[in-house]
C-alpha cells in the first residue's frame, strides 16, 4: 500500500464501504435534505457500530483492487490467508 497504486485501492476500497455516505450526509447537510442526512447517517452508524469488520473488509478489498484491476504484478497476496490474518488480529483485541 506504498505505492501510488496501493493509495488509489486504498481510497477506492474506502469509498466503496464508507466514503460515499459521508459525501451523501455532507450534500444533504449542504442542501438541507433530510433523506439524504438520514441515509448517509444510518450507514455510517452501522459501519462504526460493534461486530461489524469494516477494516478488514476495507484492506481485503483494497488489495483485490490493486492486484487484479490496477494489474500490479509487484506483490502477491493470498487473499484467503490475509483475511484470516486480519481477523485474527481483530478478535485478539
């Protein structure tokens, strides 16, 4: 995730689970529109609320993305064994 590929994954990955909710809750906030303030509000509650493993789901994808559509050869990651790590640490803490 060093590299310019890896912040392009990392931000795409990020946009597809939480970032467009923000941008959703920040034009309603602008426009003054209720449906979207409460749209934009309930997803990002559900993803900060407890159980649900959105890093995790963030990094995985993040790394699908700039293995396979941003085609970098560099590195190679098992995605099975990844997500296994990273729940691991996730229900260590």
């Amino acid at each position: 995730m060093k590299s310019v590929r890896g912040l392009i994954a990392l931000f795409l990955s990020y946009m597809i689970f939480h970032g467009w909710a923000v941008i959703v809750f920040v034009l309603g906030t602008i426009t003054g529109n209720a449906y979207l303030i409460g749209l934009g509000t309930a997803v990002i509650l559900f993803w900060f609320g407890p159980g649900t493993p959105v890093i995790p789901l963030i990094i995985v994808t993040a790394l699908f993305i700039k293995r396979y559509l941003l085609l970098d050869k560099k590195h190679r990651v098992n995605l099975r064994e990844k997500w296994k790590e990273l729940n691991q640490k996730m229900s260590d803490d």
